[in-house]
C-alpha cells in the first residue's frame, strides 16, 4: 500500500499541512525541530492510534489548539481509501475509515507502517515495557482481533488490582475472594491469548531477524528471541492454549497470597519481557553500541517483511533520522534491504547523510510548513 496524500491539522507545529505522495521513496529534509519527525509520527498515530514518541496525545495537538486531525488517504491495489483520527485535548480521541467511524484501536486493520526512528535503541535498553510494546503492535497487525484483546485485557487487570487493593483493607478471615475468582478467569482467558500471540509472533520473526540482521552485517550471526514469562517457564514454545492457561491458572494461584499483600497482580503478560540474543550472549548489557544498532535495525526490517504478507501488502517504511546514526556500510544495506517496499520516506537533515535511493520527490520543512522541492 502507498500513501497518496497526508493532510494535518493543528498536529504539533503542522498548523496547516496538506502533502501530496507518491509511491516510491519520498524525502524530508530540514533543519532540526522544524517538523519532519511530526509528518511522519503522524502516519504512525494513524497505523498504530498512538505516537511512537509519547502516550501522551494531548502532546500531538498543536499548543494553541484543543483538537487537531489527521487525515490520508490510501491506495493499495486498485483500491483507495481514507482513515483519519481527530486528536482532542478534552475528550476521547475519534478514528474514521472511508467516513465510518472506527474504533481508534481498530487502525491497524486500514494502515500499516513500519518506522525506523532512534528511539528503536529503547526497544534493546529500555524497560520491558519497550519490548512489550514492540511486541503488541507486531501481533496487533498480524492478528488485528489482538488489539481487542490487549484492551480488554488492561481494563481487566485494573479492575482486579483495584479489588486487590480494596481487600488488603478487610482482616483475612473476612475475605470474600468469589468475585476475585471472576476477575481471575478472565485475566487468564484473555492472557492466555497475548501469551499465545506473542510467542506465535515471536516465533513468526526469527528467521527474518537472523536474515535482515546478515544483511545489516554481512555475516551470520547465531540470534534468538525468547519471551521470558513466569507463566511460561519451562512451557515449549509451540505450547498449545490449553496448556498455557492451565500454567496460568497455576501461577496465579501460587501468587494469590503475594497479590493480596501487595494489592496488584504479579503474573501475567503485563510482567513479562522478550530476551534478545546475539552469539549466545544477551544484547542488552553486552552488544557494542553498532551490534545494538544493528539488531534494532533488524528488528523493524524483520517486521516489515512479515507485515507485507498481510492482504494489506507492503507496510510504509518511514526512516525518520535513521541514517546520521549509521557507518556508510549499514546506510548501504539499510537501504539496499529495502529498496523493494512500495512507498519509503525518509527524513534528514542533511542530504548528506542518505545513501543512494531512487529519490521521486523531496519536500522542505520548515517551522511547520512542507514544500515542495526540486529534485537535484
Ligand atoms: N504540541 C505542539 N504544539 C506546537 N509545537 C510543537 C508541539 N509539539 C512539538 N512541537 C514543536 O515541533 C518541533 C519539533 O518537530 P520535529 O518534527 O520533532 O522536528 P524535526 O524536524 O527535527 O524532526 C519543535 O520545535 C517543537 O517545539
Ligand atoms: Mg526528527
């Protein structure tokens, strides 16, 4: 699929921006902190119904505004389509696709993108939350009926950590823990299923890891990727639901006297974490800054290639300042691995820093406004 045409209102310093694609690679080039990351976390908001910068959407609406919209519009095939969100400072956000509202976590059903940012070093280094996080938007696109499930799943635990809290208050022989047990039930049902997706997912990106990683490089590497997760110690990796729930259940139940003490549940996917491995060793804490790069890089290349066997066809690639943190070897094979994806678009603030790509249009940003550019 390839974006025909992105149109922001009031998104951070986009008072006012209306930008016409093609596919192929398209670039942005500016100063920094002129605008060229916001036009591209845009896209991101509509593939994912949030930034890859912030939970935070009131930071997405320009400072003088209370609403701000983004819009595009999408062709894949022969086939065009539009999806929007409209951001509100005071109220809930709103998605549409061709004019039907949708839910917000229903977006990736309609866009995909895949986004090469710095901020890929936190995936490595960064608290599980990172790598949970990288994970979910993986099967939230490969399986979109996840996203459902990750929702429900957090309301869930919300509400059964605040029954946790409420019973702390209440001497142990008082306990009535039957609507605990409801709770319970549907914290293993629904984990069940994040648990089962993620190591499908997990699974699912091996070989492309190990293959984009070479091509970074240009050796072979032995890499892994293992969900670490107290319900799946000592679970093998094809493990059916069944059996995952019924070590669910188990682990909750050995907890239940931790959870009660501490008022909040201690097993279950919103604690676990994804071990990466490169030659045996763990990256984080033992990978050289280029080795963590390059796995990072291999990462979002290994995603890319599994999203563009979804009916959807290629996700949009977006390097955003990628290539000023990369030795010309890897701004060679970054470029090279995908110079074959439908629509590219790259930001820099040097023309520089890019490697060789079939450029078929740049713009300009500055303070908030694109233009146009003459090729050179
Ligand atoms: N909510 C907002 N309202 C207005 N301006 C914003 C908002 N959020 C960020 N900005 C401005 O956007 C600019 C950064 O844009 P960004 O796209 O990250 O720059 P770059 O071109 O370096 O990628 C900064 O000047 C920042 O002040
Ligand atoms: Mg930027």
């Amino acid at each position: 699929m390839h974006i025909t045409r992105l149109r922001l209102a009031e998104y951070r310093n986009h008072v006012s921006s209306d930008i016409h694609f093609s596919p192929g690679v398209t670039l942005f080039i500016g100063p920094n902190g002129q605008g060229k990351t916001n036009v591209v976390e845009a896209i991101h908001v509509l593939a994912f119904g949030s930034s890859h910068r912030t939970h935070q959407s009131a930071a997405l609406i320009n400072q003088h505004a209370t609403t701000s919209v983004v819009a595009a519009e999408l062709t894949h095939q022969d086939r065009t389509m539009t999806v929007d969100i409209s951001l509100e400072r005071n109220g809930s956000n709103r998605a549409r696709a061709n004019g039907h509202p949708i839910r917000v976590r229903d977006l990736p059903r309609y866009l995909h993108a895949v986004i090469f940012s710095p901020e890929d070093l936190r995936i490595i280094r960064d608290d599980p939350d990172e790598r949970r996080g990288f994970i979910d938007d993986v099967i939230s696109v490969l399986w979109p009926r996840l996203s459902a499930v990750i929702s429900d799943y957090e309301r869930v635990l919300k509400q059964r950590n605040s029954l946790l809290k409420s019973l702390r208050s209440v001497p142990r022989a008082q306990r009535d823990l039957s609507t605990l047990a409801i709770w319970d039930e549907k914290i293993v049902s629904l984990g069940t299923e994040i648990l089962f997706a993620r190591q499908a997912g997990i699974s699912a990106l091996h070989e492309p890891v190990v293959t984009a990683y070479r091509n970074i490089v240009g050796s072979e590497h032995p890499i892994t990727l293992t969900m670490r997760s107290r319900v799946m110690e000592n679970v093998h990796a094809d493990a059916s639901r069944d059996l995952i729930a019924d070590k669910f259940t188990v682990a909750m139940i050995a907890a239940l006297e931790d959870d009660l003490d501490r008022g909040m549940t201690s097993v279950g996917p919103h604690r676990d974490d994804v071990d990466f491995e490169l030659n045996s060793l763990p990256v984080k804490g033992y990978a050289s800054q280029g080795e963590t790069w390059s796995y990072a890089l291999a990462l979002k290349l290994a995603t890319a290639e599994l999203f563009r066997h979804d009916a959807l066809g290629d996700p949009i690639v977006i390097l955003d300042d990628v290539f000023a943190e990369l030795d010309v070897h890897r701004r060679h094979n970054l470029a090279a691995s995908l110079s074959s994806f439908e629509q590219i678009l790259v930001t820099a603030a040097v023309k520089d820093d890019i490697p060789p790509l079939d450029i078929r249009a740049s713009f300009t940003v500055s303070r908030g406004i694109v233009e146009k550019a003459e090729l050179t």
